[in-house]
C-alpha cells in the first residue's frame, strides 16, 4: 500500500497582502505594480499584520477541526531565491494557526478521516516568468496570504489524494476565503511504497493533476523495486504537460533554513473574542448542508453528495428547488444538466457568466416545471436542454418554436409510426443490424415534419419505438 500525505497552499482572498497594503489582486494588473517597501523586501521596512488573513486561518481550523493555538508566532525561513527578495520568508513554524484537525474522505466504500497535522500562515514569493532567454520577475505576488494545511500521511491511493484535495477546495469555497482561480492552490505530495524512500513531488497544480502526478510516482517507484533498486530520498517536480515526474535540487534539511522568530512581529493571543467571531465565520458546512439536503428535500443521498460537492451547484439548486418539487430538480440537475455542462465542457460559472445567474436559474425551474405537469416528454425535454445550452433561448421559446408541446409530441410520434409502416423494409433492415438504414427513416420523418422535429429527436424515437423489436 502506497503511503501519501500532502502539503497544501491555498491563497487567502483577502483584500490586502498579509503584511502591507498592497493589493491581492495580482491576476489582471501590470506587472509590479502591487507593490511596495514591505513586499518588495527593502532593508528597515516594517511588516503589519493582516487581521482578516488571522481570521480566515482560525475559520480554516475551525472548520477542519483543529485545536487553535492560542499564542502564535512568525518566523524566518532563510533561502535565497530571486522571488525572495529578502532572503527570507515569513512564516510560521512550531506554533501555528490550527493542530490536530481532520478531512473525511471517500475511501472504497467506506469513508476514511485523513488527518490534518496543522494549518499555518505565510507570505507568497513572487512570480517567475520565464522567456526564451531570459526570465523576469514579478512581485505583485509577494507578501499574498497563503495558508498551508500539512496532512498526516494518512492516504493510501492516487484517488484518496485527489478525493482530500477536492472536499479540502470545496470546504475553503464555503468558508468563503479562497477564490478558486488558477493556481490559487498548489501541493506537493510525500509518497513512498511499501519500504521505500519517501519521495517529495512538487508543482501539483490542481486536483486531477494530483491524481496523474501521485500515480506516475508510485508506478516508478514500484518498477525501481522490481528492478532490484530503491526510490531515493529525493524532491521531484511534477510536469503537468507530460504528466511525469523529474528529479529536483536535493532536498533542503529544515536546518539548512536557519529558522529563527521574526523579531518585527509581536507574538499573536488569540483570545476568546477572536476565536468567537471566527467561529461565527464558519457556515454550514459540505457535509452539513447534504443531510440537510436529504433531510428537507427528500432527496436521496448520491444526489445530496453531488448537489453539494460545489457550493455554487448547492446555491443554485436550492433557488430552483424553491420554485418546484425539490426531487424533481434535484434528478434533472444532477442526472441531465450536470451531464449536458459536462459535455460541453462547460462550468456552471461560464454558463452563469453567459446567461446571467437569475436567469439560468428561471429557465432550469422552468424545463422541470414543463416536465412535471406532463407538458413536454422525457426526450423532448433533453432536446430543449440542449437548445436552452447551445443557443441561450428560452426553454419556452424553444418548446414553441419546434412544437415540442404534448400534442407536438403526438403528432411526432404519429409521424415515426407512418414512416415505420411504409418503408417496413428498411426498418427489418435496421433491425437486423444495418445502422445506416436509421438515416433513411430519420430522413423521411425530419421531411414529412418540414423541419420541425429534429434528426436528433427523430432518431431517438425510431430508438425508443423499435427498442422492443430488436
Ligand atoms: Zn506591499
């Protein structure tokens, strides 16, 4: 059994960067210009700490289930880098925001807890941007608030780790103090199989990366064993692009960074009114808000799961499950427009971005109220979900304008069954297995209809009618 456990780094959504000013907002600004003195590393510059970045660490911990601890401390690990202006990087070290917390995971068919060793604040190096010969740098990331959560090595397959990195990214988006945008949250994994070294690998970038970055390890690892040697104590980075693994720098002692207090910042007392407003920062959480689900919806439990796995997709079921039966929306959320996003590869915040929210929201209500009052059949109902997707019309608009309607569903199916029996041969045809022979009727029908009903639509009736005959 492979044995994983990762270190995490998720930027803070705070406004300002951890110990200045300047703005967080480096992802749309020129180069260098969120900074100053503080950040850019200046001899004699004073850092200030930022209140909310505490804030947000403590609701983290909170919600992990870790013990706070109550008299926090920064210190500097010293390397030298050309991000690091300095020379040093602020951090904390033995006594950090959050110990001994917890991440339950799917694990088999059981759940599992992975245990969360401790959850610390630091400050961001800025940004390396490397051309063709030469490479520039670019500090309006230095100084942005990070927090690292260390898991215990608790995680014994690829799909553990992706599984942890993904309730770990859900429950910071309901805490509200991550902005799930690129590169807002970075691991490195510690893997080792059965006796071997521990290998580090660097750069994981997402959770699917984690995925294919812990899986190309532990199969190196496993094919060196076979071969008669040994992983070596080693730091790996992890290229994204080609999915392998290559050997880094050597790995750094701890000593090796000289960690020492950072004498320009005062030692942090958490006292009770701070843990208490973070504590009120804590939301209902993932896990919390799908018993809810099951228990005020009636929904079943895959579906709760699914609903809740994205806080965007929980709020927006919960606006259409206002307006209809909450079963209902809930299957034809999850089972059909889950699936049509999917296929689009398109996310509920592009369609949102294309639409607008409200109406999003109005149309999804609106093709599950047409469903439920027998309005418009199962598969008229996916061919308008398509049509709401691909071309942003209205549900109604769609339903009208081809004659989707229960009476237009009829006479479809009036027109499928004359086609069947005039061109009987053709369908023993495709009933014997010659696929091309269904192009013909599909044909026939989408001409008899003058284009109102769709080759798609077509073909799935011809699918569903012959269904028992062949
Ligand atoms: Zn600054």
């Amino acid at each position: 059994m492979p044995v994983i456990g990762l270190e995490v780094h998720a930027q803070l959504r705070t406004d300002s960067k951890l110990f200045c000013g300047c703005s967080t907002d480096y992802h749309d600004a020129e180069p260098n210009t969120h900074t100053c003195e503080v950040c850019l590393g200046m001899p004699g510059a004073l850092p200030v700490m930022n209140e909310s970045a505490l804030d947000f660490g403590l609701r983290v911990s909170l919600a992990l289930g870790c013990e706070v601890v109550e008299e926090q401390l920064f210190y500097r690990k010293n390397y030298f880098y050309p991000d690091l202006p300095k020379n040093f990087q602020i951090t904390q070290y033995e006594f950090p925001v959050g110990v001994d917390g917890s991440i339950t995971i799917q694990a088999g068919d059981g759940e599992r807890a992975v245990g969360v060793r401790r959850v610390h604040l630091e400050e961001d190096p800025g940004r390396i941007v490397h051309m063709r010969n030469r490479s520039l740098l670019d500090y309006n990331r230095s100084g942005v608030p990070l927090l690292e959560i260390v898991t215990e090595p608790d995680m014994e397959s690829p799909e553990e780790g992706r599984e942890f990195l993904q309730r770990l990214r859900t429950t910071l988006e309901y805490l509200g103090v991550f902005e799930p945008l690129d590169g807002a949250m970075r691991a490195d994994a510690n893997v080792s199989i059965e006796g071997g070294s521990r290998v580090e690998v660097k750069n994981i970038s997402s959770h699917r990366g984690a995925e294919r970055a812990l899986r190309y390890e532990i199969t190196r690892q496993r094919n060196m064993l076979k071969r008669g040697s040994e992983a070596v104590l080693e730091t790996r980075h992890f290229d994204e692009e080609t999915g392998v693994t290559r050997p880094m720098r050597t790995k750094e002692e701890e000593a090796d960074y000289r960690y020492f207090p950072e004498p320009n910042l005062p030692l942090i007392r958490v006292d009770e009114g701070m843990a208490g407003a973070a504590a009120e920062g804590v939301p209902e959480l993932p896990d919390q808000r799908r018993e809810r689900f099951r228990e005020e919806y009636g929904v079943t439990d895959e579906h709760a799961k699914r609903l809740t796995a994205e806080k965007e997709l929980a709020d927006f079921y919960e606006d259409v499950a206002e307006a209809v039966e909450p079963r209902a929306a809930a299957s034809h959320v999850v089972d059909e427009l889950l699936g049509e996003l999917n296929y689009r590869e398109l996310s509920l915040d592009e369609w949102f971005e294309g639409v607008g929210r409200e109406t999003a929201v109005e149309w999804e209500t609106e093709i599950v109220e047409m469903l439920r009052g027998g309005e418009i059949t199962d598969v008229s109902a996916t061919d308008v979900l398509r049509d709401v997707l691909d071309e942003g019309r209205s549900p109604a608009a769609v339903v009208d304008e081809k004659g989707l309607t229960m009476e237009g569903a009829d006479e479809a199916l009036k027109c499928v069954e004359e086609v069947i029996g005039e061109h009987r041969e053709t369908v023993e045809d495709y009933l014997s297995g010659k696929e091309e022979a269904l192009n013909f009727l599909v044909g026939q029908v989408v001409r008899r209809s003058r284009g109102k009903i769709s080759p798609r639509e077509a073909s799935d009736l011809f699918d569903e009618r012959l269904e028992e005959e062949k």
